[in-house]
C-alpha cells in the first residue's frame, strides 16, 4: 500500500574500497572491477592502433601501416590473454554465498559502516522503508518485490540510503479507511463491543484472506505500512467519525506484535489498534 522509490536510485553507488575482507562478494566484485579496467586499456591500446593502421592504408603510407599493424596484433594477443585470465579467475558461486548467510552478514556490516540501519525479521531485511529478500537460486535481490540483479553491497547500500532519503509515498487516508473496515468486520463477527481493542496480526488476517494474498502482502509490509500510518497523524478520515487508538500489548513478549524498523534505525513495535467515536465530528453534516 505504500510505494518506495528505489529503482531511481539504485544505480547510485559510492566507489567502494579495495581493502574488503577476503573472499567477500565485495572485495570479489572490486578486484574483478580492477583487471576488467586494466583489461580494456589494453582493449583501448589495440583499437588505437587498428584505428592509425586504418588511416595509413586509406593514405598509402606502407611503413606507418606495417607499424600500426603489428602493434594492434602485440595488443590484441595481449588482449586474448587478459580476457582469458579475467574469465578463469572469476570463480563465484553466487547461488552458495547467498544462502550460506555470509552474504547477508556482508550487507549488514556495509550497512553498519555507513551508519544504515537494516533489521533481519524471518526471511526479509527490513531497511526503512524498504522490505529486502534475498533469492539465491535467482542470484537476486527482491526489494519492495521488485528483483534486481545487482549484488554489490556497496551499490546496494548506497541504494537503500537514497531511497530512505527520499522517503515512500504513502496514502494514509486510505490505508486507514481499510484498517477500519477489517476492524469492523472482526467486532462485529466476534460480537465484542463496539471500541474493543483488536489485534493488527487479526486485522491483516481478515486483509489478507483471499487466496494468494499473504504471498502479496506480508506482515512485514503490513507493520511498515503501520509505522508510516502512525507518522503521518491521521487518526480518522471524512468516511467515518470514528478515529483510530493504538494499543500495547499488556504481554511479556507481545504474542502477535508486529516488528518494523523506523526512519532512526530503531524497532517500532504494534499489537493492536480500537477505534472509538468523535461525537463532534458525528453531529457534523
């Protein structure tokens, strides 16, 4: 229910160091970044040289021409066994290194070092406002269920702050005016009381009973959309007099709290919501 911009920015990426730690899918990408560099100002060389043979042949200048030639063959050989050891010593096995878990820890840590807070909750990272899921046998990222390829911590890191920086589209109102129909629906089926405190796990339950649509709309989405909610003020809207309350779980551990990360880094923690009546904005025409 909320949209985050994040395809806008995601190539966006800061220059990452070439001390990562050994083995690391960073220091992999840097280092292969490195020879592929190296590689094409030889490429670069080569095409120099095709390019004064080219003119030598069009003006008839036989020794320039001989010269040039046999330097672009020196620097095409030398170009073949470049991109030879480039592709024998790029040995990364994507698929293991995402569902080992090191990959996961990597992120984390890049994160950390750019003061970026993501929170591991199951399977998902949550990193305001974005919701992460790594895909091993895909070798991507889905990020607000978009998939993307690019697995560089450095350039997804770098993503992520951006898109926190630029915050989500959130239509309040009208997530809220679902909230309360799902709500009404749970007080009147269980016969309480008009203003009974519900739980939020209970209202995304009845959001989400058609088939297929807890695949598409996740309780991690649901406590995200909850937190911007709770930021934006709006407590009722013009379709009801009733206005919203939030409430905490009386529990230990809060059996059902939903868990989101906020804008400063920190857990934000919902359980249940009521909603009571405004008697002014009843008498209102």
């Amino acid at each position: 229910m909320s949209e985050v911009d994040f395809d806008e920015v995601v190539g966006e990426a800061a220059t990452p160091p070439d001390d990562s730690a050994p083995g690391t899918s960073e220091a992999i990408f840097f280092a292969t970044q490195r020879d592929v560099d190296a590689t094409l100002r030889t490429a670069t060389a080569a095409v120099r040289e095709l390019k004064r043979a080219l003119t030598a042949a069009r003006t008839g200048q036989v020794r320039d021409l001989r010269k040039a030639l046999s330097a672009a063959q020196a620097a095409t050989a030398g170009l073949a066994e470049d991109t030879r050891a480039l592709a024998g010593n790029f040995d990364f096995d994507e698929q293991a290194y995402l569902s080992s878990g090191a990959y996961v820890k990597e992120l984390l840590a890049a994160a950390e070092a750019r003061g970026l807070a993501i929170v591991e909750d199951d399977d998902r990272l949550l990193c305001y406002p974005s919701l992460l899921r790594v895909l091993p046998t895909d070798a991507a990222i889905e990020i607000d269920k978009v998939r993307d390829r690019r697995l560089r911590p450095s350039v997804l890191v770098a993503a992520l702050a951006r898109a926190q920086e630029r915050g989500v589209r959130f239509k309040a109102e009208t997530f809220l005016d679902s909230l309360r129909s799902a709500y009404e629906l749970l007080v009147a089926g269980g016969g309480k009381r008009a203003d009974a405190v519900v739980r939020l796990v209970d209202i995304w339950s009845v959001l989400t009973m058609l088939p297929g649509q807890r695949a598409q709309y996740s309780k991690q989405e649901f406590a995200r959309d909850l937190y911007l909610l709770d930021q934006s003020g709006v407590t009722w809207t013009a379709r009801s007099p009733r206005t919203l309350r939030w409430a905490a779980s009386t529990g230990t551990k809060g059996a059902g709290t939903l868990v989101t990360v906020g804008r400063n880094g920190q857990q934000q923690r919902y359980w249940g919501v009521s909603f009571t009546t405004d008697p002014e904005r009843q008498e209102q025409p």
